[in-house]
C-alpha cells in the first residue's frame, strides 16, 4: 500500500492535490482550458470511461483535474484511486493493483470508488479487464482473453 500513497497523496491529506505537478502546471499557465469533455462524465452513476488522445494534449492533466473535482465536492479522499500504468509489464498486474485497492477499500464501505488508471494502452494486455462493484458492496473484476459479451463474462468475485 505504500505504493498507492505515494501516488495518492490525498489519501494523507486532500489538499495535498494542490501540489500536484500536473495541477499546479495548470494553475501557472497562461491560458486555464476547461475542456468541454468535462461535462460528459457523469460520476453519480456506475460507468466505465476512457479517455485518449494523442501524447501530450492534456489526458493526465484533465485527470488530475477531475480528482481534485472530486476531493472539493466532498468524496472521501481514499475513495479516489489514480495509478499511472505505464510500468505496470502485464494485465496480472494490473489485476492485482485493483485487488490490492479494492480489499484495501471495501472495509470503508464507499458509496461509490472512483479509479483512474492513467497509460493503461501502455500495458501489453491481450486481455479485457472489467471492474466494477456491487450496490450491495461487493466488487467484481472480469479478465478475459476475448471481448466481453453476456455470453462469455465470467466473473471473479472479491
């Protein structure tokens, strides 16, 4: 977990997104853009996002943006889960970080988590991964070699 801290440094203290490098670049900069995509996310509801783009447009930037978003409107700091993947050699580990988050999380019964997997094209993955949890409380991840459809999920419950 010590990890996952020093990447989520609002865990200790919300405020602690302020020094972000990827906010504060953004504060200092001349022209403040509010990308209009911002108002496509819904996070009041159970969805799965992915945003892409060209190298250097602003993806980590906009995340970062959403997280301190979030941190302001009141969601509970360790609720909030970024990971930049662009180490990360393989889907297992992948698997394992959001397995390693979600028995970390599940003991605070979040209303809802909020993960951000920041590079993740980076991983060499010939797999679908899908998580999501439960209103009841328990989570889910799907790993499977080819898309998912109803026929083929397979679930491994947590």
């Amino acid at each position: 977990m010590a990890d996952l801290l020093l990447v989520n440094p609002w865990w200790e203290n919300p405020g602690n997104i302020e020094l972000d490098r990827y906010i504060s670049a953004y504060r200092q900069s001349l022209i403040q853009w509010q990308p209009e995509v911002l108002s496509e996310f819904d996070f009041n509801q159970d969805a799965v996002y992915t945003l892409r783009g060209p190298r250097q447009v602003g993806k980590t930037t906009l995340t970062k943006m959403i997280i301190r978003d979030l941190l302001k409107s009141g969601v509970s700091p360790m609720a909030i889960l970024y990971y930049s993947c662009d180490l990360i050699p393989g889907a297992e580990e992948v698997f394992q970080l959001i397995r390693q988050y979600h028995e970390f999380s599940q003991p605070l019964k979040f209303k809802r988590r909020y993960v951000f997997l920041d590079e993740i094209s980076l991983v060499p993955i010939d797999f679908h991964i899908l998580y999501f949890t439960r209103p009841e409380g328990g989570g889910c991840i799907v790993i499977r070699r080819r898309p998912i459809t109803q026929r083929n999920l397979i679930c491994e419950s947590l």
